[in-house]
C-alpha cells in the first residue's frame, strides 16, 4: 500500500504542486478546500495526469478549529497511517500593527499558527507511536524577518517558525523528522496582478521539490529547514 500524506489547503499555489508531485511519487494524499470548485479542478488534472498516487480530498474550512477537527477525524476514516503531514494553510493580510482592522491578528493566527497546531495535534499521536513521520511547516521568510507591512501575518508567521522549532526538539527522540519550509516570493493567487516580471519569484513547483528532496531524504537525516528565495533576491 502506498504511504499517505496530508497537504492542508493542497488544491492551488505552493499546495497544489505538493499534492501533484507527491502523486507522481507514488504516495496517496489528503486534501482540503472550502471551494469544492478548487476541488474538482484538482481531481480532474490528477485524473488526466494519469498519476499513480490516489487522491481524497475533503470539502471544509481548514483555518477554523472546527474545520480542523471534521478534517482530522475525515482523514482517520481512512484507517491509514499518516506518513506526512504538510501544513500548508495560510492567509496574508498586508498592515501594520498600529492601525491593522480589528479581528486582522485573530484571523492570521488561526490560519498561519493554529491550524498547523491543531493538525499536528490531530495527526502526531500515531507518528510517535509508530516512531515514524515527517512534519512540514510552511513558514515564510517573513518567519525570520520583519517588513514594514509585514503586521499581523509576520507575527503569526514567526510564531509558526518557534513552533516548528519546538516540535524538532520534542520529536526527535520518537524518529519524526519536521522541517521549516521559508520560501521567499512565490508567484501564486496572492500576486496577482503584479507587474513584476514571473522570473522575479519562486516558482511553486521549485518548492514542492525541495520539500520532496528533504522527504526523500534516508530517515537518519533531517533538513531542519529550508530557505527558498528568488535568484535576484527578496522583492
């Protein structure tokens, strides 16, 4: 039987081509959207790819607590292992701390902080258990540094990144590997629009390989985190 990972938010950007590389690798994957639409576009290309892995995907909110817990308990009807848990959902609201709308911290901590908290939660019993795993968190450069506009989302991103931190000292002894991912511009949905040339940003694909790599990496190692930035530097 295949190995089976878990992608939070897999259905666009950075996420969608963890899904699909992980398809193509052979492993099965676990999915959500709250856009059934972003759902099926998803199954769709995975089906005309011809991809070996198998594709479940769950219908639901994935930075609510709720949301998390219906995804969880959704993903242990599979009576599978989880092998690899990519917490990749995230919000960005550009502001500043002294006049960022009210409820604007709340709304990036629970989608950039809390559900990777929850969804390790959920998932990380049965990876120590079974003295194997390998967790992924997709932080951010702005994790390690500050920005002008950063606000709110830098905040959450840099308490994801302790986070990830704690986890690696917790979970080293039990054989579950966990890695910071902190990829700089990334030409997704949220860049829309720009003006800026497409060789001005990683690339998504380019991220999805290097979280393989490190996957792919014989259990005795860990990268602990991986730095991605666009060739010509941070935008």
């Amino acid at each position: 039987m295949n190995r089976l990972a878990v992608v939070s938010s897999g259905t666009r950007g950075i996420g969608r081509a963890i899904v699909l590389l992980f398809l193509k690798n052979g492993l099965d994957v676990v999915t959500g959207s709250r856009k059934q639409i972003n759902i099926d576009r998803l199954l769709a290309e995975a089906k005309a790819r011809k991809l070996p892995g198998t594709l479940h995907t769950f219908n639901g909110d994935l930075s609510g607590e709720e949301g998390i817990k219906a995804f969880v308990a959704y993903v242990h009807t599979l009576q599978r292992p989880v092998d690899v848990l990519v917490n990749n959902t995230g919000l960005f609201i550009p502001g500043q701390v002294h006049n960022e709308a009210e409820g604007v911290i709340e709304k990036m901590l629970e989608a950039n902080l809390l559900s990777a908290y929850r969804l390790t939660r959920g998932f990380v019993g049965g990876m120590k258990k079974r003295r194997s795993g390998h967790i992924f968190n997709m932080c951010s450069i702005a994790s390690i540094t500050a920005y002008p506009n950063g606000g709110a989302y830098a905040i959450a991103k840099h308490a994801l990144y302790g986070m990830t931190r704690v986890l690696r000292q917790e979970l080293k002894a039990d054989h579950v590997r966990v890695t910071a991912i902190l990829p700089g511009a990334t030409l997704t949905d949220s860049w829309a629009g720009t003006d800026l040339p497409p060789e001005r940003f990683v690339k998504s694909e380019d991220v999805a390989a290097a979280i393989w790599a490190a996957y792919a990496m014989s259990e005795g190692t860990v990268l602990e985190e991986l730095i991605i930035r666009p060739q010509l530097g941070d935008i």
